[in-house]
C-alpha cells in the first residue's frame, strides 16, 4: 500500500496497521484494540426489517476478546426473521474484520464490525440479504475499485437501477421463502 493511501484512508485501522482493510486479520484487530485503548467491541448486523442492529462487547480480557472474534456470538434467528423457525432459530453472528472501523460517535472508545450471518453448522444463512445479493450478483459486474487505487473500499458500487432489481429480487426470494414455510405453496409449483 502506498504511504498516500494510508494517510488519505478516513479509516483509523488502515492508519495504524499500514495494510489494506480487505486484508485485516483477528490479530490485528486484537492489536488495535489492545494499542488503542478502545473499550468496547460492536457487531453490527441488518435483520429482516432492514435496521441496524447492535450487539455491544465490553472488553474485559484478551481471551474474551479472541473468543467473541473468533465465533462470534450466537443470536436467535427467530426474531430477527419471520421465515426462521423456532426449533431451528440458532444463527451466529460472525464478524468481517475488513469492516472494522472506531466509532466516531460513541462515548466510549469503540470498535465496530459488521458481521454475517451463519447457521449452527457454520453455513452462511442462505436467506440473509446479503448472502442473496451475492448469489444474485456475478462478481464480473463488480466495479474492480481495489485495483484502481481508490482509497475507498466498497465491496459494490452499484447503479440506482441494478440496485431496484437487486432489491426487486431479494424481495420475490424472501416472500417465496416465507410462503414456503407457511405452507401456502409447494416447493412444487416454484
């Protein structure tokens, strides 16, 4: 990484290890965290309703720190998506470590990480949104922003009009689910 890359890059991360995020490991967050004197961890994650929600982590030991980065934390399922049953409502929340960012507006020094989420056997849940956008979008639409020195690091930069059919999309997969575990269609008539 060239130095302009990393003293133009807003990203504190990118600052203090001198690498690209795409390349953050656990250590390195573990490093940052523990040089930095940041306080608490957050995992970031989007439901069904399409908010943002928190989990908040007051790091009180390296080992905590290395667990809770290193499998995440278990969440249920069941209310954060209406089409995920009861019985089988055990999902974990896995963090990204190339998104970790400081928190500008938190009181306490913060790290926040948004984070995917994964079944009980440690597959990607195939109905979270963007497990969708992944499996609808080829990867050669992808603009290659990490080859053209952009200090911006965007998995997708996306047109308003892909995007409507993105959304157009994972909506008819989230409905179709929905009704499917309902029971008011047959996997039959799909």
């Amino acid at each position: 990484m060239r130095e302009y890359e990393v003293t133009l890059n807003p990203n504190k991360l990118v600052k203090f290890l001198k690498k690209p995020a795409r390349e953050f490991t656990r250590h390195d967050i573990i490093r940052f965290i523990d040089e930095n004197g940041i306080e608490m961890v957050n995992f970031r994650f989007v439901g069904e309703d399409g908010k943002l929600k928190t989990l908040n982590f007051v790091v009180t030991s390296r080992d905590y720190l290395e667990s809770i980065l290193a499998t995440g934390e278990r969440v249920d399922g069941s209310s954060l998506f209406s089409y995920v049953e009861a019985a089988s409502s055990d999902l974990y929340v896995i963090p990204r470590f190339s998104s970790a960012f400081v928190n500008p507006f938190s009181e306490v020094p913060s790290l926040d990480i948004l984070c995917s989420f994964y079944t009980g056997e440690g597959k990607p849940l195939e109905s979270a949104p963007e497990h969708i956008l992944k499996k609808h979008i080829p990867s050669s639409n992808a603009p290659q922003v990490l080859h053209s020195r952009q200090w911006v690091n965007w998995n997708f930069i996306f047109s308003e009009r892909k995007m409507k059919c993105i959304l157009r999309r994972i909506r008819k997969v989230t409905q179709t689910h929905r009704r499917l575990q309902s029971g008011k269609i047959s996997e039959r008539k799909q």
